[in-house]
C-alpha cells in the first residue's frame, strides 16, 4: 500500500505543478470540478491502462510517451502565453481601461475543456509504464484506481488554490505565469524530473 500511495504522490505532482498554472488563470467553482475530474481521470486511466497492456507495451511505449507528453505541454503552455500575451496588447489597444475589477475576469471565465483535456492527457501520457510497475508490486486494481484518483484530484485542486492566490497577488500577468508554468512542467517532463 505504500507503494502505491507514493507512485499516486509522484504521478500527482506533475499535475500539482500544472494546475499552480492554470489557477494562476483564473480559478472559479467551474473551474475546479473540471480540472478535478480530467487530471483525476486520466492520471487513473493511463496507468491502470499500462497495467492491462502488459510489460512489452508499457516499456515500448515508456520513453516516446514522455517526449510525447512533454511536447503537448509545452504547446499548450506556449498557446496559453500566446493568447494571454495576445490578449494584453488588444487591452492596450483598445485604450487605458486599466479598471481593478479586470484582473479578477479570469476568475470569471472557465478554462477551455479542450485545453484541459489536452493538458490533462499531456501529463499522464508518460504513466502507461506505471502501470507495469503497479502490477510488479501485485496492487489491487481497485485500490489503485482510488488511491491513485484521490491523491490526483487532491494535488490538483491543491495546485490551483495556490496559483489562484499567487494569480491575485500578480494581477493581469497571472496567464502569462500560467503559461511558463506548464512550459516549465513539460521540460521538467521531458529530462525526467517529473
């Protein structure tokens, strides 16, 4: 069982630093079920996923879906800066309307369900070869869907509190920080640190 819960802590942690990313965009009640439930799946799905494949499979696939991984999250993270980069200078355009209650819309808007899914299956694409590992160690697969689902939805949701608050602190720059913060996951993914 312990096993299993420090394989959960680790998978999790890349999704704790990506929703510090997100939340840094704007976190609303909407925001949180979506993020909790697409991290939380496919951080569960994939490695349960490895386990079904068999060991040729999951270590066939284990280093092309870390490279894989990686490149989607970098992608997305460049798209999220682009567009929040973007965004900044159509605001300039427009003229000084530089109001107080605009930092706080993101707060307001949702993160797109395609970004998140992308982003999601980006951070749990690298976990089939979990999977094996999960069976080496003889887990219930039951008890690994929950233990590993709980403790995803957990860092997750931790992760965006703590990019929402750092997000009020820094005001309108807060998707610019979202964006280099899943660039920064995704070479973390890529050289192996996460």
């Amino acid at each position: 069982m312990l096993a299993l819960l420090l394989v959960a802590v680790s998978l999790g942690l890349s999704n704790f630093a990506a929703s510090v990313g997100l939340g840094a965009s704007g976190v609303d009640r909407r925001t949180r079920l979506r993020v909790g439930l697409v991290f939380g799946f496919f951080e569960t799905a994939m490695p349960i996923i490895g386990l079904l494949a068999g060991r040729g499979a999951a270590v066939a696939l284990g280093h092309a879906t870390r490279w894989l991984g990686a490149s989607l999250l970098i992608a997305t993270g460049i798209y999220s800066l682009a567009q929040a980069l973007r965004s900044a200078r159509d605001a300039a355009g427009a003229g000084t309307q530089s109001e107080p209650p605009q930092s706080e819309s993101p707060q307001s808007e949702p993160q797109p369900l395609g970004r998140l899914l992308v982003t999601g299956l980006a951070l749990s694409v690298d976990n089939l070869a979990v999977g094996f590992a999960l069976g080496a160690v003889h887990v219930s697969l039951p008890v690994a869907v929950v233990v590993i689902g709980a403790v995803s939805v957990t860092l997750s949701l931790l992760g965006l509190e703590l990019g929402h608050r750092l997000s009020t602190r820094i005001g309108g720059r807060g998707e610019v920080l979202g964006g280099l913060v899943l660039i920064g996951v995704g070479i973390a993914v890529a050289v192996g640190v996460l």
